[in-house]
C-alpha cells in the first residue's frame, strides 16, 4: 500500500514572542509539546518578534531576549533540520501579508479581541495601531505556511478564531487560498500557575520574580522560589479543588517526573509540604539541567546560531512567498518583472 508514505503530514504552525525570559509555564504549557510533535508532524515554528513591539522594548534586551530565546529552544529540543526554525522579522513575507490580510479584517473584529482590551489597558500610554492589527499579523503568520494545526494556548483561542474568518473571506472573495487553520489541543496540556499566587497563571511578566520560575534559572534560584511557593494549611500532599497551591505543584512535579496524581499522593503520604516542595524544586531543577546545559554551548555558538536562524529564514520564505505571490495575484497586483 502506498499511501501512508504519499500521504501529506500535516502541517503545523507555531510561534512565541521573544518578549522576556521563557518561563517553566511556557516551557512545559507549548514547548513541551512542540519537540513532541516534530516527528509526527511538518513543524514551522518561529520567534514572533514583530509582534513584541507592540510594547514598546529596550533595543538592546530586545536583541539580547530575541537571541537568548532561540539558543534556548534549540536547547529544548527545536531540530532544524526537521522543522524550520526562524525569527518573524527576517522574513519580509509577514508584514507584506499582514497588510494585505488589514484590508480583509473589520474594525469591529478587531476591537473584540480581549487581549487588546486587557493590553491597552496594561498600556495605556501606548495603545499604538499595531497592538490593534497584532491579530491580522498572527493570521499572515498561520495562513502563510498553509497550517492545517496551530497549538495555541486559550489566551490566543480569540485570535485563530479571527484568523480563521479572515481566511475563509478571502477564500470566498476570490477562490481557495488558504488552509483553514484548527486549534491543536495537545493531549497532555499544562497550565502552570504562579507560585505566588496559583488563581493566576506562571508569566514573565510578574513583576513578583518568585511567582515564575525561568527555564535559565539557577539552581539554588529554583529551589528558594519552590521552597516559599504558597500552598495552604492543610498539610497534606493531595489533590482537591480549592487547593490551588498543592494542585499546581501536584501539576508541575508531574509534568516533570511522569507520575501520575495518585503516585504523588502516595509518595508524600504523612509527609508535610516542607519535604514536598523540595522534591518539586529538586526534580524542576534535574529536569532542566540537560536544557540549561545545552543552552550554555549554543549560546556560545554565535556562528552556528546565525547559521541556523538564517537557514530558517531562507527556508520560510520560500515556502511563505508562494501564499503571498498567489495572494497578491489574486487581488489584482502587477506581478514583479524582477
Ligand atoms: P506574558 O507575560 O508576556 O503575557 P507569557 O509568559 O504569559 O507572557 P506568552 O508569550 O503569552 O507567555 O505565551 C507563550 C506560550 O506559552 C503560549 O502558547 C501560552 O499559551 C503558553 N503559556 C504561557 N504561560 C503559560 C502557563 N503558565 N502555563 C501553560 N502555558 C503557558
Ligand atoms: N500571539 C502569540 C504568539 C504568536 C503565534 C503566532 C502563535 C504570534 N504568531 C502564530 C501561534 C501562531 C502569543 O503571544 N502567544
């Protein structure tokens, strides 16, 4: 039979913003899952930087986050030779779509979204018009690779919703275009919470550093924050709704270790939470000893890490510049002589 190997993988798309330091809740809530999908899957993936100035950046942290977040998913697991791997702004496809694709978004969709409204409120001295467009962005991003799948956390749901319409509007205007992309709900998902307050979830952008754990911190930093995460008064290593503390913890050392709940719960039965948090801590930390490790040789690899983000580059925008050329002739532009 021949068409398991002529059959079409999938394609799967997916990008974070180099917008900080990457935490364990990403690392373990997207990352994660991204290695795992590689081989099953024809994988895109890319660092969103056109997207992170929509908050205004400092741009030598900028430059220091976009080149610390690729080296540490490569340390991750990234393999290029498998899957592209490239930063959003050196692939000129983007921005060109991303306009293209303002024109076929209404004004009202746009103001739905609830990232925005949060955004602008968080940043009320800079609502720009890119944080508006930031959704029509990331559909130039999906459409362009034509992805049947997007692994997505539920804060970006809203936004492949829209990326959706967008491209069944098009595709109705003139004739199939795009793919039209689906949600990708991994089977294992993860939502990590902060440990300083586990209602919320774990995000960079805590102003309180002992909420987030970073994939990059240091060991004796790991434990310290693990030690004083918040749990309750109970006492007892077990999972229950209202025990948020115990359940994220519950949550992470399982992620990290395989058990399952009820293994844990064994494990500490008559144990206080003091023995508990620095099994998670000591276990976070193994788990990212080989990552941190990794990490620390590609970051010394200037040469291999240009070679490896331009490689992406060049592969994406071949890729992408046939959706955007089939677009641009669609809606009526003079086809380049040059
Ligand atoms: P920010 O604080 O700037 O909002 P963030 O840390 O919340 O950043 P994003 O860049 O918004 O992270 O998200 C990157 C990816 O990581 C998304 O797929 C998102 O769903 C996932 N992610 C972020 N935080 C968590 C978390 N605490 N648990 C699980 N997944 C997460
Ligand atoms: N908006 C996303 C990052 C992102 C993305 C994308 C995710 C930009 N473009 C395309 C999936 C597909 C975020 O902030 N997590």
């Amino acid at each position: 039979m021949e068409t398991a190997n002529t059959e079409r993988k999938k394609v799967i798309f997916s990008a974070i913003q180099p917008s900080g330091t990457i935490t364990l809740g990403n690392y373990l809530g997207a990352l994660k899952n991204w290695i795992h999908l590689q081989d099953e899957y024809s994988c895109i993936f890319a660092l969103a930087d056109l997207h992170t100035i929509t908050v205004r950046q400092d741009p030598a942290k900028f430059r220091h986050n976009v080149l610390e977040a690729y080296a540490l998913l490569l340390a991750c697991g990234i393999d290029t030779e498998k899957s592209p791997f490239f930063i959003q702004s050196q692939v000129c496809t983007h921005a060109q779509l991303a306009w293209i694709l303002n024109c076929y978004t209404q004004f009202g969709e746009l103001q739905r979204m609830t990232q925005f409204k949060d955004k602008s409120a968080k940043h009320a001295d800079n609502v720009n018009a890119g944080l508006f467009t930031y959704p029509s962005l990331m559909a130039a991003d999906i459409l362009l690779y034509q992805a049947d799948l997007v692994p997505v956390g539920a804060d970006q749901k809203q936004h492949l919703e829209l990326s959706r319409n967008i491209a069944e509007r098009f595709n109705g205007l003139y004739s199939p275009t795009f793919t039209i992309p689906d949600a990708y709900i991994p089977k294992q998902g993860a939502r990590i919470m902060s440990l300083k307050d586990p209602t919320k979830k774990m995000s960079k952008s805590d102003e309180n550093v002992n909420g987030y754990v970073a994939v990059l911190d240091k060991p004796d930093d790991i434990m310290r924050k693990f030690k004083r995460a918040i749990t309750d008064s109970e006492a007892c290593v077990r999972s229950a709704e209202g025990k948020d503390g115990v359940n994220n913890l519950m949550g992470i050392y399982s992620c990290v270790t395989g058990l399952t709940n009820e293994q844990i719960e064994k494990e500490f039965e008559g144990k206080g939470y003091g023995d508990f948090k620095i099994a998670v801590g000591e276990a976070v930390v193994e788990h990212l000893r080989p990552i941190q490790e990794r990490y620390a040789d590609y970051s010394k690899n200037k040469d291999y890490l240009e070679k490896c983000y331009t490689d992406g580059a060049q592969k994406a925008f071949s890729i992408s510049n046939r959706t955007l050329s089939k677009v641009m002739k669609k809606v009526g532009f003079i086809p380049k002589a040059f």
